[in-house]
C-alpha cells in the first residue's frame, strides 16, 4: 500500500507539472502570437524550456507569392517558401541543430521561453506542447480525404427548418460514426460548417484514413435517404455530398483572446469540393479525380496500394459485406452496393465516364458520379445518387 500511494503520489506531482508547464508556455506563446499576428514555425527543447521561431504572416505572404511566379529574382524565395511548406507540413519540433538551420536560413530570431521543470526526454511532455503550439500555427497537408455536405435549397426553408435540417444532418453524421465503431473502423473526424452544410475530414493521414473517411459518407447519405423516406415537413435535408482527396492548410481561428479549439480549413480540396457541388443535382454524390494509398483489405497490417478514383469506388464495394447487416433509422439494411456511373446512368466496368465540372472562373475539372443501392429487408431498394 505504502509503494502504491508513493507511486499514486508521484503521478499526481507529475500531472501537476505537466499542467504548470503548459499553463505557463501557453501565456507566454499567446503573448508572442499576439491576437494571430504571428504565427508558430517550429520549436526545440532546450536544457531550460523551449525555443520558438515565430514569424508573422506578412512574412510568409512574399515567399508564397514567389512559388508561382518565373522571375529569376523569386527563386531563393521560392525556395524558402517551399522550405516554409516543408516545415509546416509535419512535426514542429526539430533538433537543434535543423533549427538552427531554420533560424539562419529565414533571418528570424527566435524565442527562448523558460518552464518551471526540463522537459528534454520527457516524450508525454513534448508531445503535449506540440499539440498546443499547432493551434497558434497554420498546418499543410499535402494528401488528405475531405467530404462536403451540402443542403439543398437551404436558403428557402425558414429559420426552424434550417437549424432542424442542420440538426438532422449532425444526427445522421453522428450515427454512421457510432456505427462504424460498432464494428472496429475508428473515424477520427472533426468538421467545419459551411453555413448551409459541413466539410468534414479526417484528423488521421494514413493509408486507412481515406478508406474510413469514404465509409462514413456512405453510412451518412444512407441515414439522411431512411429518414428523408420517414419525415414529415422540412425537418430531414435534401443533400449533396462530394468525397475528394488533395491538399489544405488548417489553421485556428482567433476568439477573443485566443486561438479557437476547432481547426478550419482551406485550399485545392475545399475548393474543388465546392465547384463539384455547384453544378450537382440534389441527391447526387461526386467523387473527385484522385489517386491515393489504399489498403488492400480491412485486415490490420494489410499492406496498401496506389489506386486511382475508379479502383477506389471498387476496392471499397468489396468490403461493404463487413457493414451489412445494419440497422438505420428502424430498417435492416441488408446489402450495399456501390459503384461510378457512366453518362447514361448505367454503372461500373470499363463504361465509367468523368463529367466536366465547369466553374464561374472558366476553370474545368473531371469529376465522377456515384451510385449507391440499399437493399433492405422486405421494402424496396433505395437507390442514391445518379440514376
């Protein structure tokens, strides 16, 4: 008992610590963010607390416009601004000596902030100030799945509908996470509203992060299709849904005072997502033209392969036996199939067609057209999507 209660004590004195620590950096690195001004590049552990290079976002403005342009002139800046992605890409904490490389290279000068206990070796530690700083940060992804929820004819219904079909669409998102629990698929997912929708994404960027991701958005659309079916009134929305693959910044929004616990994001995937929903019919799911790691089955330890839109939409119907059966909204779903239509509307095998998604700039893009059908016990097969 006497060992338990040291070891008991020992922990509380350490979580103690860990609290102190973070308290204590988060005060000092909100005064240096100052109200979202600047913004956090790396950081490294020192024998007295931490080090920070900060910069402000004007700073990165120049060396992101050099990335597109031809000058010769914007090279070097070009190149730091690619080093810059690089650094917000991944990890921020760094050795010593690859921070000292970022502060020579970027002419900035770092902050040194002292912590009431070392926390070099300390991995519970580290990793708790790494996730605090991402939120007075700004995060590229290069490859990462997305989902857009979009309600159509939002703008029409009034006040009550509209928070009732917002509602509804949470339930529905919610309840197809809960179910992929049910059987083992964990969805690390976070959201950000569009006003009249959500994007939805994956906080995990591995090879199952996508496969997962895609699986939610079919048990989503197939929630919304049952009670659409049952609903009275304007309470369940009629939607669009759009499943894309490509790259983002994340950032944290200021509140008041501080950074924003939820994170937002934007960039090539959001804004493809958009133009492909602009042009949709409700009820239509659109596949964006990716390519993208993917397991080869849902055994853990499966090893994965690259696969472009097409042969996603079908390694992703071979698993669907693993959900069914399901119970959603009180009916047994039996079967799912899904599968990318051609432009006639028929489905699969070597007849899947791209449409061309024509934006309000000019710019075009290749999409594809999904196609789900729902079998359910003795009731009729509901059919979502392009028909």
């Amino acid at each position: 008992m006497i060992i338990g209660d040291k070891s008991l004590n020992e922990a509380k004195t350490s979580g103690f610590l860990l609290q102190g620590c973070l308290q204590q950096l988060e005060n000092r690195v909100r005064e240096y963010w100052s109200l979202g001004q600047n913004m956090v590049l790396c950081w490294r552990p020192t024998h007295r607390g931490i080090e920070l290079l900060m910069a402000p976002h004007c700073f990165l403005a120049k060396f992101s416009a050099a990335l597109d342009s031809t000058e010769v002139a914007s090279r070097l800046e070009a190149l730091n601004g690619l080093f810059i992605k690089q650094l917000i890409s991944g990890r921020r904490q760094m050795t010593e000596r690859n921070f000292n490389g970022a502060v020579m290279r970027l002419g900035l000068e770092p902050v040194s902030i002292d912590l009431l206990q070392p926390i070099i070796g300390n991995q519970a530690i580290e990793q708790a100030i790494e996730d605090l700083l991402q939120r007075y940060s700004i995060s590229y992804v290069e490859k990462r799945a997305v989902l857009l929820f979009d309600i159509a004819s939002f703008s029409l219904f009034s006040p009550f509908e509209q928070a009732s079909q917002l509602n509804s669409l949470s339930y529905s998102i919610n309840s197809a996470h809960n179910k992929l629990l049910s059987i083992g698929i964990e969805v690390n997912f976070t959201r950000t509203t569009t006003g009249d929708g959500f994007y939805i994404w994956n906080r995990d960027t591995g090879s199952n992060a996508s496969f997962n991701l895609y699986l939610l958005m079919l048990l989503v659309v197939v929630e919304n299709a049952i009670a659409q079916q049952k609903s009275v009134g304007n309470m369940v929305p009629f939607i669009r849904c759009g499943f894309h693959i490509g790259s983002h910044y994340e950032f944290y929004q200021a509140e008041g005072l501080n950074p924003s616990m939820f994170s937002y994001i934007v960039g090539d995937v959001t804004i493809e997502l958009a133009r492909m929903l602009d042009v949709v019919e409700p009820g239509q799911v659109v596949m964006g033209d990716f390519i993208t790691l993917m397991p080869t089955s849902m055994r853990e330890g499966a090893y994965s392969i690259e696969v472009d839109t097409p042969r996603f939409v079908q390694r992703v119907s071979r698993q669907l036996e693993h959900l069914t059966p399901l119970i959603v909204s009180g009916d047994t779903v039996e079967k799912m199939s899904c599968y990318l239509s051609d432009e006639s509307g028929l489905c699969g095998g070597d007849a899947t067609r791209t449409f061309t998604v024509k934006d309000k700039h000019g710019l075009t893009r290749k999409a594809y057209s999904l196609r789900l059908n729902v079998h359910r016990s003795e009731q009729k097969v509901i059919i979502i999507g392009r028909r």
